[in-house]
C-alpha cells in the first residue's frame, strides 16, 4: 500500500515562535544550569522534538548572528526553522520579526541594520522606530512578518503604550498577531476586552491571532503550555503564518486539537478519464475547483459509487449512472483509502473494479490484508453523498427529510433493531394466520361432511350392514388404523433424519486449541468447551437410540402388516358372499365402506379445528402485543425525532425552524390500497387524505367489520367499500403492520436585514431556498465525511456567505468534507484546508484528468492562491476592475 505524500493541505504544526539562542540566555541572566553553548543548544533541539514541537523561530534582542548555531543544528535534527530577531521599538515595545525558511543570516542582518543604530554588539539599543513605524517598515519586507511580543507583560504593546498610541498600534492593519501565555481569561482584567475585540476605542475589522510564544530559553520549558502553540498551514512559510493570523480562528490552537472522525485518505483510479489520479485528502475541508468537465463531479461520484452508496432519487441515479458509464468507463479501477477512528482506529482499503461490486480489505501497518466478505458500508458509516442539484432534489421529498432529521436523534430513540425486529415478528405472524387459515378452509370444508355422512351412516346401521358384515366392517377398521400407524413411524422416520444433520455439526472454529492458546484464562475456557461438547455427544447418542427405534418400529410393522394382509385374505370369501346378499337386498356395500372410512378420516378433525380455533386466538393475541410494541416504540422514536426537530431550531436559530407531525405520511395506506383493491380507489384514497385522524388498526377493524362501517366511518363510496372488504384477511394484516411515517416541516428565514424575520415553508421557498434549508441541515453535527458536488448550485451568494460559509467552518473542525465547487466563497471565506485544482488536458479520445502537485495545497501557498484567483475570480485584472466598480 502506498502511503500518503505531502500533497494533502494544511495541517497543524506545533510552533514555539520565540526560542532564544544562547547568547540571549547569557546576555539576559538566564539559568542555562552548567551547560555550554554546544550542550544548550542540543538539550534545546531534544526537547523541542521529544515535545513535538516541529517549527521554530530564533530570536535574539537586535541581533541574528547569534542564533546561526542553533539555526543549523535545528534544521539538521528536522525542525522548520524561522529565522528572525527581537525588535525593542523607541517607545518600548518588543516585537518578534521573523522571515521565510532559508532566509540568509546575511539578508535578515540587513533588515535589521536598517531598524538600528548599532553592530550587533549591543543588543539592548533602543531601535530607531517606534511601534506603528516598525510595523509600517515590516510590512514593505518580502517574506517577512512581525508579531507583537508578550502583549500584557513589561515590554508588551498593551503594556507600554497608552491612550492614542495604543489604539493607534493596535488598530494597524499591519499588526497580525500578539504573544500571550496562556488564553484571553488569563490575560490582565484591563486588557481583556481589548483582546476580545470589544473595546470600542481599539475595535477592528479583524481581531489580532493571538498565539502562544514565550521565551523558550531552557530545554525544561519545552513541554510549557506558555511557549507554543498549533497553526495550521500548508507549507511552513511566513504567507502561511500569515493566513493563519488572518483566519485564526480556523487556523490557530492553544491547545492540541483532537479529532476524531471517519475520513477518506485518499482516492485513486486506474483506467479511464482519471487514469493515474490520486488524490489525498485533508481531515477538514477539500475543495476541487476547475473548469466545466475537468473531472470535479467524477471525483465525487467515484467515491459514491466506489462505497456502493445509491443516489437518494431515481432522477439523479439516471445521471448518475450515466456518468459512471461514458465518463470513469468500464474497466476503470477506482481504489479508496478510508481511516474510521470508533470504536478503535482501523484503515480500509475498498477497490472496485467497474461494473462489478466493491472489494474491502482491511489495512495493518501499511500492509494490505486479506479480502473480506463484507460490503463497505457494513462495517464503515455510510457517506453524506450528493451529486449536483441532489440537494434541492431531497427538499421534494418528505421521506428524506424525516431521514435526515433523524441523524440529530440521540440515545433516546428506539433502536431500529428493535423496530425490525418486531416487523419481522409480525410478518412472521401473519404468515402464520395465513397458512391456518388456509389448512382450516381445507378442514372446514371436510368437517362440513360430517352431518350428511353420519345421517347416512344411521340409514345404514338401521338396516343392520355394520351386523351383517361383522368381522369385515372391523377389518376395514383395522385398516384405517394401521395406515395411521404407518404414517405416524414416517412422521418419526422424517425428524429423525432432520436432527442429524444438527447433532453432527462441528464445534466452531473459534473453540480451536490454536484460537484459544493466547486467551488468559484458556484452561477455564477449555472446561467450558468440555461441557459444552456433552450436548453433541449425548445428541448423537439420542439420534442412534431413536434411528434403531425406527428402523425396529418399520421391520415390526412390516411383519404385522403381512400377517394382517393374511388374516384380510382369509375373509375375503366370506365377505364376498355377505356382501352379495345385501346387494339384493338394494345396499350398497362399496357406498357403505365409503362411508365409513370418510367418517374415520373426518371424525378426529373436529378435534383438530378446536385445536386451530386455539391456536388462531394464540396467534391473534401475540399479534395484538406486537402491535402495541410497534406502536409505542413508534411513538418514542417521534418523541426523539421532536426533541432532534427542537435542537436543530436551537442550533440554528434565527435561520431554520423545524416541526415533526406524527403519522402524517399515509402514503403506504394508498399505495396498498391501489395494489391490492381492484377497480377505481381515487375516491377512497381522497376521502382518507382528508380525515384529521387515521391509525392502520383502526381502518382494518373497519374493513372486517365490513362495507357499511367502511362508509359511515370513513365516507368511503358503496362499490368501492365492497371491493376492499372483500379484498381479504392478507389484506387486513398488511394495513396493521404498515407505519405512517412521521413529517418534517421545515422553514427558512428569508429576511434580507440580519435581525428581521420573514418564515416561508418548505414547498413556497425556490429551488435555492430550498437546497440552502436543506445544507444548513447537513452542515450540522456528524463525524461522517460530507461530500457535495457543487453544494453553491442554486443559493444565492448572500446566504452562502452569511450562513453556509459560517457552519462550514465550525463543522469542518469534527467532520470531513469534500466539496466541488465554483464559488470562491466556499474555499476561501471557508479556509479550505485543501484546494485541488483540477484540469481536462487532450483532445478525443486522449482527453483525460490533470491535477498537478502546484495545483493542491491551501491558500498560503502562492500557487494554489493564483489559482483560485484564475478559476473562480476570472484572473487579477477581472477581480479589480470588480473591485473598482463596487467601489470597495
């Protein structure tokens, strides 16, 4: 298996910004212990790395060839290091400047002689710019940035400077970022609404980052919260700082972030429009941008059809399926990389080969394992996919929304292996009810004899036959009850047969000496195997004991049945004669022995229809228990998807309100009623849509108590009432089990001025109404990977800045997502961890999908940021004149 290169976005480096060489230590009184300058500098790169730590900045006070060795050494031991110096402005403030990787010692010198009045041998000398002109003076420095230090400590710009400088200083839009030890409620009472960016005098349009970068001038400091923090970045560079300190939000952590989510790692194909493609993705936010049929949409249907995940709706499967077919191509193999972290990290590798299904093995330490026989979404959660205008597509259906409320619903909700279970059951049942009452037609209809033959019965004994034949009418007795004999040691024969195959089965494999050897308490397992091996063992000797039984019972039966047949041939003459002379005496003897075998056959099933009487009540009450079951736990699954309902509202508020109707959708009633009831049912179907109440129970009573009650309860027309009583008892058991799914009203504020409202419903939004409802759902809380193709098609900008854009980023931090897309709002208000830029290159039957490594990364890097200025802004002069004429 290949691992994963660079080429993945921005990821978070923990950065110590402030590291003193140890000159500083010397110069500032600072405990270095015994330690030389050699020592100090390799206890400082060891704890660094043992904390982690793998950026750093060097600083020293007005000077840079001090910090040359430590430099150095730290990039040898694999550490990213800032060069820079420590600014002491005229009017006291300190400031970290640091400078791009690489930078020479000689080209920062040169900055630096420009801000002072000395040689690097005093290193306290007061630079020759105040706190706004250094900043000034920085911000005209390629590959540069300044931060300021300490802010609420001696030398800090909080601390220093007062009234209109201050504000002055702190208002500058060169100011990016200031050093605290720890977060905002542990800065100085004075200056915390100030750092909160709620003091009116110091309100700015961006609030400063505010990082973690204390003086790290001993290797014990190395593991201190104070000294270091998180950025996220592409590649370690001073734009990438600077992004970070621009979107801190998204990009900077005080403390280490833990995230715990399912995430694809990367996908791959071999053969078809994107032969040779890989793609590895970020845990946060990827964006494919590109031009119309560069591969954006094949990238996100490949992953669909990769899992084995249908589209939510037959239109979009059409396009779906279309696009699989003439765009990735048969023959393609599309290869997905996918990390799951609960209940315990695990990597999966799913390939698929199209057309034919997914494969799924499962990753260890890089190598790739055995093939399982599973599907991928038995043992992954299953994708948030939606394909283009797929969104807007799912506000049409009030099934889908009712799923996706659903996913808000926590533990209180009834588990849906309990509801399929008591499905199954009542299926079950049903079938059950069923087949009685088809064997009772056949017993009904045979006991239904019964009068007629015991009346001719009586004829026949008033004439005394059953006398005159004597010992034959006993013989024809025998017979009847030999037969019975004979099928009841069948009936045994059968069982027998059908036990063996249980009793000769093995012990599973996990029972094996070889699957218990490692377990820690193997001999007291092993005691339990011991006992459970005497079920088998005393299985196979009560099959042995019972198969003798039955071959002894058949060789008995059959000696008595010859000696039998013998004793019948005996009496045949005898009965041949008696038999005549009732002839002529006008009785029919064969009618006679007719008769009474019908009556021997017949007779016991009067025992056997009480039998099914009882049987039928048993089955009727355990049919009634299941169904209060069903329906309360219905019930409790509406009382979670309300609370859901309520919490999105909350989460939402001001944007989105939700409602739940309980069993709203009758649908299933109607489309069973089309199904199974011949003739028109459009009157029926309109007369129950317009009952307030209506319960599955409660129209299939009606529909046994039959057509009347199906008019005066329900409206329902005389000939149509008709038709569906008569439609029968399977019909009755169907509309019981059938559930009428709870709805999902949705509405949206659509109030242009923030603070107003104007609620619309669902069905009297546009289509871009719609689809936004319905993305701000999907927005919100989930630890599965969200992919959308084109997630802006129909949204007008504003709710794509205002609202999308805001719970894109706050849910990119527990969630994956993959998105397409050709609105700039979405990669770089969002802060897109990852922009991959995508482009078709050839022509005919050459032409397939590029994505050059240039083309991925996220917006600090110089490349990827022209390019989304090329792609989605229409090119540097486009954006200007844009500019230019808003006026901005």
């Amino acid at each position: 298996m290949e691992t994963r290169n660079d080429l993945y976005g921005a990821r978070y480096w923990r950065c110590a910004l402030q590291v003193n060489p140890f000159a500083y230590c010397e110069d500032n009184a600072k405990d270095t212990g015994d330690l030389d300058e050699d020592e100090y500098t390799s206890a400082l790169i060891a704890a660094c790395i043992e904390e982690g730590i793998e950026v750093i900045g060097i600083t020293d006070h007005h000077r840079i060839e001090s910090s040359e060795k430590l430099m150095l050494e730290a990039e040898a031991a694999g550490l990213t290091v800032f060069p820079g110096f420590e600014f002491y402005s005229k009017d006291g403030v300190h400031f970290l400047c640091l400078f791009d990787p690489g930078t020479s010692i000689k080209s920062v010198q040169a900055k630096l002689h420009d801000c002072v009045d000395h040689d690097g041998e005093e290193p306290e000398t007061v630079g020759k710019y105040d706190a706004l002109e250094f900043m000034d003076k920085c911000h005209t420095w390629k590959g540069a940035i300044c931060v300021a230090a300490h802010l609420c400590s001696k030398n800090g710009l909080l601390k220093e400077l007062s009234n209109a400088p201050r504000a002055n200083a702190w208002k500058s839009e060169k100011l990016f970022a200031g050093c605290l030890p720890g977060d905002i409620d542990g800065a100085p009472h004075e200056h915390r609404n100030i750092l909160k960016n709620k003091e009116p005098e110091y309100k700015r349009e961006r609030p400063v980052a505010l990082i973690n970068a204390n003086d790290l001038s001993s290797p014990n400091d190395a593991g201190s919260p104070s000294v270091s923090c998180w950025i996220k970045m592409s590649d370690v560079t001073v734009e990438g700082l600077r992004q970070a300190f621009l979107d801190a939000e998204s990009r900077i952590r005080l403390e280490c972030p833990e995230e715990e989510r399912t995430e694809i790692l990367s996908i791959s194909w071999e053969g078809g429009f994107l032969d040779g493609t890989t793609i590895n993705f970020n845990e946060n936010l990827n964006v494919l941008i590109g031009g119309p049929g560069s591969g954006k949409s094949s990238v996100v249907e490949s992953i669909r059809h990769v899992m084995g995940i249908e589209p939510a709706t037959e239109g979009v499967k059409t396009s779906v399926d279309s696009l699989i077919k003439k765009v990735i191509g048969r023959g393609t193999k599309i290869s997905l990389h996918v990390r799951v972290r609960r209940p315990a990290e695990r990597e999966y590798l799913i390939e698929r080969v199209l057309p034919n299904p997914p494969q799924v093995r499962e990753i260890d330490g890089g190598e790739v394992g055995d093939l399982l026989d599973v599907r991928p979404t038995e043992i992954l959660p299953v994708f948030d996919i939606f394909g283009q205008h797929e969104i807007s597509e799912l506000a049409r259906d009030p099934t889908m929304l009712t799923k996706l409320l659903a996913r808000f619903v926590g533990s209180s909700a009834n588990d849906d292996g309990e509801i399929s279970e008591l499905n199954r059951a009542l299926s079950a049942n049903r079938k059950q009810l069923l087949e009685l009452h088809e064997e009772m037609d056949e017993v009904r209809s045979k006991v239904g004899q019964l009068p007629a033959l015991k009346q001719k019965m009586k004829q026949f004994k008033r004439a005394k036959v059953d006398e005159k034949l004597g010992l034959s009418q006993a013989l024809a007795e025998e017979e009847q009850v030999l037969a019975s004999i004979s099928s009841e040691i069948e009936a045994w024969e059968e069982w027998v047969d059908d036990i063996q195959e249980n009793v000769e089965e093995e012990l599973p494999e996990s029972l094996d000496d070889e699957e218990l050897k490692d377990l820690p308490n193997v001999e007291l397992i092993k005691k339990g195997r011991a006992a459970l091996e005497l079920i088998p063992i005393a299985g196979r000797n009560a099959h042995k004991l019972l198969a003798d039984a039955v071959v002894k019972a058949k060789t008995d039966f059959d000696a008595i049945e010859v000696a039998w047949e013998k004793i019948r041939s005996g009496n045949d003459k005898a009965f041949q004669k008696t038999s005549r002379e009732l002839e002529k005496e006008g009785i029919d003897v064969d009618e006679y022995l007719s008769v009474l075998k019908k009556l021997g056959e017949i007779s016991p099933l009067e025992k056997t229809a009480e039998s099914a009487r009882k049987k039928e009540d048993s089955l009727r009450k355990q049919r009634r228990e299941l169904l209060v079951k069903l329906n309360d736990a219905r019930a409790s699954n509406f009382r979670a998807l309300e609370k859901a309902a309520k919490k999105v509202s909350k989460r939402l508020r001001s944007v989105i309100r939700v409602s739940t109707i309980f069993f709203a959708d009758r649908q299933p009633l109607f489309e069973l009623i089309r199904s199974e009831v011949s003739g028109q049912t459009a009157q029926a179907v309109k007369a129950l849509e317009e009952l307030d109440d209506l319960t599955p129970s409660e129209f299939a009573d009606a529909c046994r108590a039959g057509s009347e009650q199906l008019q005066e309860q329900f409206g329902i027309a005389v000939g149509t009432a008709q038709r569906i009583t008569e439609a029968g008892e399977e019909f009755f058991l169907k509309i019981e089990e059938l559930e009428f799914l709870s709805q999902t009203e949705i509405e949206l504020n659509i109030a242009r001025n923030e603070g107003s409202e104007d609620w619309r419903c669902l069905e009297d939004l546009s289509t871009g109404q719609k689809a936004t409802a319905i993305l701000l759902l999907l927005l919100l809380e989930s630890d599965v990977p969200l992919i959308i193709d084109q997630p802006e098609d129909d949204l007008d900008n504003k709710f794509i800045s205002r609202d999308i854009v805001s719970k894109m980023r706050d849910g990119k931090s527990r969630r994956q997502f993959i998105f397409a897309s050709h609105n700039a709002n979405i990669p770089v208000l969002g802060d897109a961890e990852l922009i991959v830029g995508m482009e078709a290159k050839g022509e005919g039957g050459d032409l397939h999908a590029v994505v050059e490594p240039e083309n991925m990364g996220s917006i600090d890097k110089p490349s990827v940021c022209q390019l989304i200025k090329e792609v989605l802004e229409g090119g540097d002069t486009a954006f200007l004149k844009r500019q230019e004429k808003y006026g901005f």
